[in-house]
C-alpha cells in the first residue's frame, strides 16, 4: 500500500514539473504567450496560456512536443526560489505583461510565495514560474509524456473573464504506462456511449426538447425494463415498499426541506398562473415526497426500519456545456430509497445497502471503490448529529472491514455520505452508488415514532441509489459492454437467417415458438446474402445468437448456432436452445451457452 501511494506522489511531482516544461517550450515558441495556471490532474495535467494572435492546432502541439523533448534531453534542474520582495515581483510580472501571475502572486503575496526556476547544466535560469512545488529534481525523471488536445478555458472559470486556450496534456513513470493509457483511450472512444448510442439506436437527444432531456428509442428501453424488473425484484425480496410521488410541488415544500436556501440555482421553478398565486418547483428530488408518505401515519419502533423505494424522475438545472449523453442530463430517473431507522438500526442498515450494492454490480461484472465524504463548509443541522452520522457510516465500513477514502468536505449539505465507484471492463471508475445519512430532514418535517419507554422520538433517515440514476448508468453499461449487451438484456436476444427463401416456413415455426416462451427474437425479409445478415446482426446490432437454417436443418429439426464473439457453436434442436438461452437469461449470464 506504501509503495502504490509513493507511486502516486512520484507521478504527480512529474506531472507538475512536465506542465512547466510545457510553459517554457510554449513561451520558446511563442515569446508573446502569457501563462495562466498548469496544475497536475487526475490523468495528467494542464497548463492555460493567452496567446495573441495564435489558435493553437494538433499541428501546434507536435511542435510544442518538440521543444519539450529538447528541453528534457537538456538534464534540466528544477529549483526552489523565495521571492524576498513580493511586491517588486508584481511589478516585475506587470512589466512583463504577465498579468496572470502577477493576479495569483497579489492573491497569495502573505503566503511566502515562491517561484520555481529551470536552469541548464551551467546553471543559467532559462524559466521561472510561480509555483509553491515541490518538483521533481532535474528533467531526467520525465520519461513519457504526450499532450492530448486543446480546449477553451475561461480565468478562473469564470464566463465574464477572457477565454484562455487550455493545453491538456499526461505523463507517466514509463512508456509503457503511456501506451497502456494512450490504448485506453482509443478504446474508450470506441466505446463512446453517444456513438454506440446512434449506432444502435438506443437514445437520442433533440434540440426542439432541450439538453440534457433524453429520448428512450425501443432498443434501450428494453434494456432499461430488464434491469427495473431486476430492480422491483430486489427491493420487494429485501423488504422494501414501492411508491410513486408527483412530478412538482409547491414551494413551501422546497423550503421546508432546505432546497431553496441550498439547492435553487438548479431547481426548475414553474412560472406563476394570474389566477393562482401559488409558486410550483419541477421536484430535483424525491426526499420530501417520502417523509410526507412517513408522516401519513403514527409509526412505532416496531415499524421500523421502513424502506421506501422509488424509480422517481426529477429535473435539475446544468449549464448546457456541463451536458453529455446519458451521463449528465437535466431529467433523470433516480432509483431513489429512504430508509427511516432507530440509531440502533443504522449500521445495520448500511450494511444491508452495501450488501445490496455488491450484489447488484457482481450482476454486471463489475466492481468498486469506496469513498466516505465529510461534513462541507456549508451545511445544515447540529454538529454533534453530523459527527454522530460520519461515525455511524465509518463504523459500518470498517465493522465489514472494507477499505475506503475519506473526502473531506464533499458531503451532502444535510449530511455525510458513502460514495461506490464502479469500475468498468477498461477499468475507468463511474459514481453510482450513494448513501446518505441525513439527521436534518428528519427533524425539519418533525417525524417521530413512539420507542419501547413510549417516548416520541426522530427516525434516522437513510438516502440511498443503487445504479444513481437510470441515465447514467444505462450510459455506463453502454460503454463497459461496448454495446454488446448480454442475452438477458440484449434488445434483440435471437435473430434469424434462412439460407434461402424455400427455408422461410420452417424458420416461421421457430420464429412462432422464440415469441411464445417470451424471448426477443429478430425476423426479418432482407435481400442480403446469408453472409452478410450473419455478420451485420452479430457485429453491427450486436445481437448475442444468430440461428441459421438450411436443407441440413430441416431435415434434421435442427438449428445452427452461431453465437456473438464466438462464432459456430454447433447444432441442437430448437426445445434444446430455448432450454439453454432460459438458462442463461434467468442466470443473468452467470451460465452462457458454448457447445
């Protein structure tokens, strides 16, 4: 575990120090470029430039790269410099026209600021740039690195400032770590959610709705129904009861909840009718609805825990830009759980849901990381209960002994929460899974239940979603089966070819028996060759079998099987394949069918 977080620190001390390697050789090309920030990131790292007259291109960044790996070859040393006069230092980056550094310095002019110089092997300074460090020691460490694209960027983010030009660029420890991530990549854009999407004809987005609104085409509602049947399934094995809540309510709702004071920069508010003087809001959430179900009847200790569940759909505001696919909409269906519990309950609980989120992500072969997020600077309720909460969710965690982070500062405003990353079959890791501990609402709707000594007192209450929301994840799964889904989900779970026109009948009666035992099954009359319907249902539709039948067939009742990313699987008769196909829908593809 030391080793891995020691990589970890290595590689961002060379991504930080490459992203000033790229400043220098950006400023070597371009003398009148101005430098922004360069911080290391995730997957690499960035640096935003403001350079007059130039729109940098990919042909821009493989002469930058150039330079850079000039640069490099040079052994360059990277050393730390205490600026003794800060203010002369401003003056001197005004002078400069870096403006930039000279904002940042200003900002930061109590903080003992520093800058970082590069010097040659003679010890000349052929760069500086503020930075607080640390750095690698010389260039020598840098041995793979390559910048990726360009993209606009606004000074600090904000819409009303100038529109810088982005550089995003990734560095690692060795080259083959490089490649390894640069093949990710390619294969990430092969699976790319939104191509696969037109592709296969899962989903569209409309301009004539709006961003972020998503239509369901038949293909992927089909997937979508499979999973919510899985989805009711559960919930009622693991004691849960189903509601269903409006889709608005009326302000005075969202400010007893909290979500105006918190929330109202992305709610949807609904304009005033003349005739009636009350303000509805488009629901961002299900919580409210839930309590009030709560409140519809006098609960006892006895009653609980009650688990509610919904596959409720709500709306909130994101800037267009923000807006991608499946992945982040505007209108999403969550499928949304509170659970009311006595504190003696909770880390029972919590363990029930993460026992649900593992069990559910087994189903997708998929598994997780765990992340545990604190209190943030702005938050409501007491802070005794907020303590309480976070070490109710810790306790459960570490009562299993699971391993998680902690993310300080990135919970809910009503309360902490345990965040599941799913990782994918190319390894990338989504948000999904989410429980929230909420003290705050509970005693804002003032619900109680009567405890064994008679006494009123306030529920704990539970958020919680499996998949996150139904958008997101169907977008997820789109990408981890590269659009191939399983048989139990496939929109199309069979398809037909006769060899030629005289086999049609007999492919009508297996067409007939695919239908009654409910299976989804594809037949139909295209002019193609044999060859081609083949190929184009395995490859392009992504269809799991394909059954082919010629004279040899008919003669025999049988089928040949040609199955997707397999090819032939041999014959059997049509009650065997049904039999077999059965078997692995209801296994949710635990069993799969290779003769």
């Amino acid at each position: 575990m030391e080793e891995i977080k020691e990589k970890a620190e290595q590689l961002q001390l060379v991504r930080h120090s490459c992203s000033h390697i790229m400043a220098q050789a950006v400023q070597q090309l371009y003398p009148q470029a101005k430098l922004a920030i360069g911080p290391a990131i995730e997957n690499g790292f960035y640096y935003d430039f403001d350079i007059e007259g130039v729109t940098l291109t990919t042909e821009n960044l493989k002469e930058i790269e150039k330079v850079m790996k000039h640069l490099i070859a040079q052994n360059l040393t990277f050393e730390k410099y205490v600026i003794p006069d800060v203010q002369a230092q401003i003056d001197e980056f005004k002078k400069q026209g870096e403006i930039y550094k000279a904002e940042l310095l200003e900002e930061h002019k109590n903080d003992n600021p520093t800058l970082y110089l590069t010097k040659d092997k003679d010890g000349k300074v052929l760069f500086n740039d503020l930075c607080s460090g640390p750095h690698i020691a010389s260039t020598k460490e840098i041995k793979a690195f390559k910048l990726m694209s360009v993209a606009g960027a606004y000074w600090r983010g904000n819409e009303k400032n100038k529109m810088l030009q982005r550089i995003y660029a990734t560095a690692f420890l060795t080259k083959e770590e490089l490649d390894e991530y640069i093949n990710r990549l390619e294969e990430a854009k092969r699976r790319d959610h939104r191509k696969l999407g037109t592709q296969l004809d899962l989903f569209s987005v409309r301009d004539e709705i709006g961003g972020g609104l998503v239509l369901w085409h038949p293909n992927l509602y089909t997937v979508r129904e499979q999973i919510e049947n899985y989805w009711r399934e559960e919930h009622r094995k693991r004691d849960y009861v189903i509601v269903q809540t409006p889709q608005l309510a009326k302000s005075k709702l969202w400010e007893l909840s909290g979500h105006i004071d918190h929330y109202k920069e992305n709610m949807f508010f609904i304009q005033k009718d003349e005739a009636d003087d009350e303000q509805y809001i488009v629901k961002p959430m299900n919580c409210p609805f839930h309590i009030l179900i709560y409140q519809s009847q006098r609960h006892s200790y006895r009653d609980l825990p009650l688990r509610m569940a919904e596959l409720g759909t709500v709306y909130r505001r994101e800037k267009s830009g923000a807006l991608s696919g499946l992945t982040r909409v505007q209108g999403f269906t969550q499928d949304d759980a509170h659970i009311f519990c006595t504190p003696e309950q909770l880390v029972d609980e919590i363990n029930n849901i993460i026992d649900f989120v593992a069990d559910t992500m087994k189903i997708f072969n998929m598994g997780f990381e765990v992340e545990l997020s604190t209190r943030p600077d702005s938050y409501v309720g007491d802070i005794k209960n907020w303590e309480l909460a976070e070490a109710g969710l810790k306790e459960a965690m570490d009562r299993r002994g699971m391993k998680y982070e902690i993310n300080e500062g990135d919970g809910a405003f009503y309360g902490p929460k345990i965040d599941f990353k799913v990782k994918d079959a190319i390894g990338r890791t989504w948000q999904c899974a989410t429980i929230q501990l909420d003290f705050n609402l509970p005693e804002r709707f003032e619900i109680k239940y009567q405890d064994k000594d008679g006494v009123l007192k306030t529920p704990v209450m539970l958020h919680r979603v499996i998949f996150g929301s139904m958008e997101r994840f169907h977008g997820i799964l789109i990408e981890h089966y590269a659009g191939a889904f399983p048989a139990w989900l496939a929109p199309h779970q069979v398809a037909l070819v006769p060899i030629a026109d005289r086999h049609n009948e007999y492919m009508e009666t297996i067409y007939k028996k695919l239908r009654e035992k409910k299976i989804r099954v594809i037949f139909e009359d295209k002019s193609e060759s044999m060859n081609y319907k083949i190929r184009d249902y395995l490859q392009n539709q992504k269809v799991p079998y394909v059954l082919v039948a010629g004279d040899r067939e008919v003669e025999s009742g049988k089928i040949a099987i040609r199955k997707r990313g397999v090819g032939q699987i041999g014959e059997m008769t049509i009650d065997e394949f049904i039999e077999n196909l059965e078997r692995e829908i209801s296994s949710k593809g635990q069993f799969e069918l290779n003769q």
